[in-house]
C-alpha cells in the first residue's frame, strides 16, 4: 500500500508484532512525526490491531463470567469498562477527524458509536434507581445493546478486508447483497402485513369459551388475535417451522374456519416462498455475476481510495489519539497563527507594489501574489492534488482538445475521400 511495496511475509509479520506486542503497536503508533508511522500499510495495521481489542474488550465486558452482573449493583465501573469507555472516545475522536468512507459498510462505525453512546446512557440511568432489581435490568439492557455494538464490529473487519485482492471483492458482493436484501424485506413486509390482518380475522374468537372447574381444552383463541402474534407465526413459518396441521386450534370457531385458515396460508406460501424468494435468488444472482465480473474494477477501487484515507488519517488510532489530540490541536492553531501573520506581511507588500507599480506590472503583482498562496498552506500542512490543480479547467481544455482533434480528422478524411473522387 501507498509508495512502499512490502511482501506478504513482512505484512503479517508487521501484523503479529502489533497484536503480541501491544507496547510495539503504541509505540509506533504514537510516534507521529515519524517516518515509518506514516506508511499507509503501517497505519492500517495500527488500526486494523486496535479494532482488534477494541472487540476483545467489548466482548469481555459483556461476556464476563468472574464478574456477574449481580455483584455489580454499586454501579462503579469496573477495570475493562474504564478501558472501554477510553476506547470509545478515541474512536469518537477518529470519526470527527479522519475522513471516512460513507458508502456501503462505511457507515458501520457510526453505528456503533451511537449504540454503544444508548448503551452508556442507560448505564447513567441506573443511577437514579434504588432498588437492585432495577439497576440488574439497566446492566442487562446495557449489554445487550453492547452485544449489538459487538455484533456491527464484526461486520466492521469487512471493511479492513478491502485491501486484499481476495476478500476485497467479496466484501463489495457482500455489500451491494445487503442492499438487495433490504429491497426485499420492504416488498415482503407489506405482504406479511397483509396476510397477518387476514390471519387475525380468521382467528377472531365467534363463540363464548365454556367456564367451569372441569374444563380440559386450552382456550388458544385469544392467544392469535393479536397482529404481532400472527406476524411472528407467518415470518417463523418461512423457514419451514409453521405446518397447516399444526396451526393452533379454532374450537371457538364456525368448522368451516379451519378451511378458511389453510387456503389462506397457502395462498401465503406461495406468494412467499414461490415467488418472493425466488426473486431474491434472482437478484442476488445478478448482482453476484455484475460484480464478479469487474471484480479486479471495485477491488482496485476501494483499495485506491483506502490508501488515500490512510495518507490522511491520523497516525494514532483509538485510544491513542486521546493521547495525541491536544497537542496536535496546539500545534495546528500555533501553525495557523503563523499563517495568519504571514498573510498580512503579505498583503502589505501587495498593498505598497500596487501605489508604485504601473497597470501592468499590478497585474504581475496579483500573479506574484497568487505564487505565494501555497507557501502559507504548506505553513499550514502539506498542500492536496484537489486544491493544487484546476480540475475544471483542465478537464474543458481536453475536452476542448479533443474535439479539435475530432475536427480535424474529419477535414483529412473528408480530403483524402474528395482526391480520391477526382482520380477516378
């Protein structure tokens, strides 16, 4: 990645050092005004390991058997919950600073920062209650939504397979998959709506249940009346787990209910699993063969632009930029500071070439001053390709180009065929 080409050996050999010797991944990774911390394939190993604890020590934290959650009523957090929360906030500060990728997948560590804020929040709320029993269900919410948190970090090492020319297309199939499978959740849902408003009808109580101290026969009727009740029946009974046999019962029903109740979830089954499933086979057949097709196209792609957002990200990933922040933050306002004051020197001499010089040597002045534009932005960091050149500009002049060129190949053509007339 980036300027340096480095062997696979050296690559996964970077990669152990980082994750067996966490003193080694800080100290490279803190180094900042280093050579070696700002390779591109150092700075994602650095950030690659530290994703790699940071799922470590969420997993720990929710998964944490010497530590129930019955022995944690005091509220006080305990070692890994300090070091998580630290963590947090240094992935907090990665999102507000580095540029990130927001198409597909990118979206992921946002996500998981406000879940695991939620999460936080209801470890606050906590607090205020008194009795045990409420503070254990505050913990227990708080891991749960921890565990989702847990669950998008792991989808997160998606994003990190992109720079390998093998997982990195598979990422990108993955990711256009989910999108086709929303697309048809959305079309399914309206029709679980649907037949979940029919089903309730159909199990709509008719007739007064019997009362009495004898009575054998369980009174199901009023357990599918309910539209969430008929809807988890219906979306379960896609996979298989729901026979017409083994609906629930319809004894406080006309006989003929039960008719009613099979054409019905036939009906359903057939529009379901015959059709809608097999569209979604469909779609993720062409969108797998799309890609696959200019597989070596999106890896190129997503590798190019995670090489261009590790050259400008920051050499410290989470926790340790908590460490790093302020003091790069000083330096940036000193180093604009000082290009403030060279801005104004500069305009003063502008200001006084301009009461001397004639009509055509301002013009030149303007032009001299233009020229010093990038020294105060390399005062202020290294100068990018995007500000440096005239995009624009230069695109109208091939453009311009080109149909000149276009011109005249047809002037050629339209001479050559007219001496060719003539000779004939």
């Amino acid at each position: 990645m980036g300027s340096y080409t480095w062997s696979t050996f050296k690559v996964v050999m970077l990669f152990l050092g980082f994750l067996l010797c966490p003193i080694l991944w800080a100290a490279s990774s803190l180094l900042c005004g280093n050579h070696f911390s700002n390779i591109p394939i150092v700075k994602f190993m650095s950030y690659l390991v530290s994703h790699i604890f940071f799922v470590i020590i969420l997993s720990i934290t929710i998964i944490n058997p010497w530590q129930p959650l019955y022995v944690s009523t005091h509220l006080v957090p305990h070692w890994n919950e300090w070091l998580l929360l630290f963590w947090l906030l240094g992935m907090f500060i990665t999102e507000m600073n580095n540029p990130s990728d927001r198409e597909g997948l990118g979206y992921i560590k946002t996500v998981v920062l406000f879940v695991s804020a939620f999460a936080i929040t209801v470890h606050l709320v906590a607090i205020f209650f008194k009795e045990e029993y409420y503070r254990l269900i505050c913990l227990y919410i708080r891991n749960q939504l921890f565990a989702v948190a847990l669950l998008l970090g792991f989808l997160e090492f998606l994003n990190f397979l992109t720079f390998h020319h093998l997982f990195g297309p598979w990422a990108v199939i993955i990711r256009d998959l989910i999108k086709d499978l929303m697309r048809f959740l959305a079309i399914l849902l309206i029709f679980l709506v649907g037949f979940s408003l029919n089903m309730c009808a159909v199990y709509q109580p008719v007739f007064v249940p019997p009362k009495g101290d004898n009575i054998t026969l369980p009174i199901f009727g009023q357990e599918f009346q309910s539209p969430l009740n008929t809807f988890e029946m219906l979306f379960f009974s896609l996979f298989g787990l729901v026979e017409p046999d083994y609906m629930p019962p319809l004894h406080l029903s006309p006989p003929f209910a039960k008719i009613i109740v099979k054409v019905v979830f036939g009906v359903y089954m057939m529009v379901t699993v015959v059709v809608l499933i097999n569209l979604l086979i469909a779609m993720m057949s062409d969108t797998y063969q799309r890609i696959q097709a200019q597989s070596d196209t999106e890896w190129k792609f997503g590798r190019a632009k995670l090489i261009r957002n590790m050259k400008r990200a920051s050499a410290a990933p989470a926790p340790l930029n908590c460490i790093t922040f302020v003091p790069e933050l000083i330096m940036n306002k000193c180093s604009r500071k000082k290009a403030k004051g060279g801005s104004s020197l500069s305009t003063l001499k502008d200001m006084g070439s301009g009461q001397t010089q004639s009509r055509t040597n301002s013009a030149a002045g303007a032009r001299a001053g233009r020229r010093i534009m990038p020294l105060e932005e390399m005062m202020q960091g290294m100068n990018k390709l995007t500000n440096v050149v005239d995009w624009p500009s230069i695109s109208n002049k091939y453009l311009e180009n080109f149909e000149v060129r276009r011109a005249s190949l047809s002037i050629v053509e339209t001479l050559t065929k007219t001496k060719e007339k003539k000779k004939d």
